[in-house]
C-alpha cells in the first residue's frame, strides 16, 4: 500500500504539469495580443482565481477539502496554472477569519517582497 503523502504528492505533481501546460499554452496563444501588457498572465491569474473558488466551494460543501483529487484540482492543477489562486484563497481566508493585520500583512509582503526578490535576483545575475 501507498502511503498518502506519497500518493497525494504524485496527484499534486501530475495536476501541476497540467496547470503549467495549460499556463503555457495561453501564454503562448495571448501573445500576439500582448501589446506590451501580459495579458495572458493576467488572464491566467484572474481564471484561476475564479476555478479554485469554484473547486474550494465545492470541496468544503462536501467535506473533502483534503482528498487527493481535491489537492490534485486546488494545488495541483490551479498551482500549477497560477500560484496567484492559492494566495488569493489564503488571503480570503483571512479575510472571512477576520484576521486583518494578517491579511495586511500577507498582501503587502507578498507583493512588495515579491517583486524586491525579483529585482533582486535579476539584478544580482546582472551584475
């Protein structure tokens, strides 16, 4: 027998290649509309906030938040297609928990680190 971690660790992974394919693919096929903007980043962030909404509704509605094709659709393909979702979710989350200094904090770090890191890395590679 399989123990779960392992079993839920290859859902994640296989719905983590779909997710990244499927991010790829828009990306490619949005390009040409790209214009200077990234549109399909934003397209891809924006779907996949909604679809883990959906999947998180429906999988809390049947209690089966941690099931393996729960975790295969939520971390697995929505991670895959955007991390974007779980870091919407989570902050939701501490919205509806009434944590809000968290939730300050979590967006603010998250989004101002976050592109730090970036320029960072970029500019440290760059040197």
């Amino acid at each position: 027998m399989i123990p779960e971690i392992i079993r839920n660790t290859v859902f994640i992974g296989c719905g983590s290649f779909i997710g990244g394919a499927a991010r790829y693919l828009i990306s490619v096929a949005m390009k040409t509309m790209s214009k200077g903007f990234p549109w399909g980043t934003l397209a891809v962030n924006l779907v996949g906030c909604f679809v883990i909404g959906l999947l998180w509704g429906f999988f809390s509605k049947n209690s089966s938040e941690s099931s393996s094709w729960a975790l295969f659709m939520t971390v697995g393909i929505c991670g895959g297609f955007t991390t974007f979702s779980t870091f919407s979710k989570e902050a939701l989350m501490m919205l509806q928990a009434g944590n809000f200094m968290s939730l300050l904090a979590y967006v603010a770090i998250s989004v101002i680190a976050g592109i730090a890191l970036v320029a960072a890395g970029y500019y440290l590679i760059r040197l």
